[in-house]
C-alpha cells in the first residue's frame, strides 16, 4: 500500500516533483558585474517592476535585435540621431525633392542658406558635447556622423598628429549640397573645440583639417 505523506501519497506527489525538477533544469546563471546588477536593482525598483522581468525584457529586446541582423550599440546610437535631430525640428523628405529645393534656395540666397546650414551645425556640435562620453574621440565622433548622415557614402574622422581630418564621399551631392555639407560638418566642429586650418571643396568630395581650438580653451 502506498506510503501516505500529509493524506498525499508518494506517487501524486511525484509528478509535482518531477516537473518542478526539469523547470529547474530549464534555467541558466547569468553572470554580470557587480555595479550592473546594482543599477539594474535600482532601475527595477523606478519601475516597480521586478529585477526577473527587468532583466528578461532585456534580453528579449538583445535577441529582437540580433534577428534583425542589428545589436543593441548600434540601434542605440540611431535612437541618438533620431533623438537629436527631432529635438532640432529636423523632417523627412524624398532626397530627390530634397535637391530641388535646395539648388533653386541656394541659387537665390545663397547666404542665407549657408548661415541657416552653419547655425544648425553649431546646435548640433552643442548638443554632442553634453551626450559623447569623450567629444575629443574621433571614434565617437564618426559614429555619430555615420549614424547622422546616412545618405553619405563615406565619411571618415581620422587623426593625425594634433589634427583631425574629416572627409566625406558622396557622388550625388551638387556642388550647392556639399558646399552646405561642409559648412554643416565646420560649424558641429567648431562647438566640438575645432577649428578648420584647411578646407578642400569638390563636388561630392569634402576634406577638412582642423586643429583644436587653443585659445577658446584658454579663455
């Protein structure tokens, strides 16, 4: 007869068991630094949610991303862009509408359009300085160039001695559309503590050599 256990016997209770043991089985350790799971402990604990769920909605966003063919760095510096340029009341429009516009603008006012273009640049350079962990890496800066201007087909931030060298690529720029690129590009350098010693201009083909801007580090 079998063995009686709290009126439950041995065998109902075995089934509980067993299945308990192969959820168990299911789970994985997942290791972190120690001042990760800190600021996730606190994250949780804002959202009143749970550090189990917290950290599983991470995940499942790390996973949606790898299926996208994405990770998680890169999506977050196109949120950046996207970010910044809505704060800069920047709109979508067809590049080929784009270019009409803005050859018939530039023919007519044609400083008017590059002071619009050089002002919005210094926003932009501004806004970069208080988000880049180091607004000096030229990583950093191409990353958000690349990220920012993605109708570009080459934009490479080198450096070079105490110079950094910014060249850009686009065979389907005008010569209005890259001469205002290259203003643009001038004016996020200058609030980045740069300023141009060279500028070579083509259609389709900017370089600019800058150095950084010792005396506005002085004052």
């Amino acid at each position: 007869m079998p063995k009686k256990l709290n009126s439950i016997t041995v065998e109902e209770m075995l089934p509980f068991h067993q299945e308990r043991w192969q959820l168990i089985m299911r789970r994985r350790s997942l290791a972190a630094k120690d001042e990760i799971v800190r600021e996730l402990c606190g994250i949780a604990e804002k959202k009143k949610v749970t550090l189990y769920g917290l950290t599983n909605t991470i995940l499942e966003q790390a996973i949606r991303a790898y299926e996208m063919g994405e990770d998680l760095p890169e999506i977050m510096r196109e949120y950046s862009a996207i970010k910044m340029a809505k704060q800069n009341r920047c709109v979508l429009i067809p590049e080929r509408i784009w270019y009409l516009v803005l050859e018939k603008s530039f023919k007519n006012k044609d400083a008017l359009i590059k002071e619009a273009f050089h002002e919005s640049g210094l926003w932009y350079g501004k806004y970069l300085s208080t988000i880049l962990d180091d607004p000096a890496s030229t990583k950093a800066i191409q990353n958000v160039f690349t990220t920012v201007f993605w109708n570009v087909s080459a934009l490479d931030v080198s450096q070079a001695g105490n110079r950094i060298i910014v060249r850009c690529i686009e065979p389907n720029f005008t010569d209005s559309h890259t001469e205002l690129q290259s203003t643009m590009l001038e004016g996020i350098m200058s609030s980045l503590g740069y300023v141009v010693n060279e500028r070579k201009v083509a259609r389709g083909l900017i370089t600019l050599t800058l150095t950084k801007n010792l005396a506005r580090k002085g004052g």
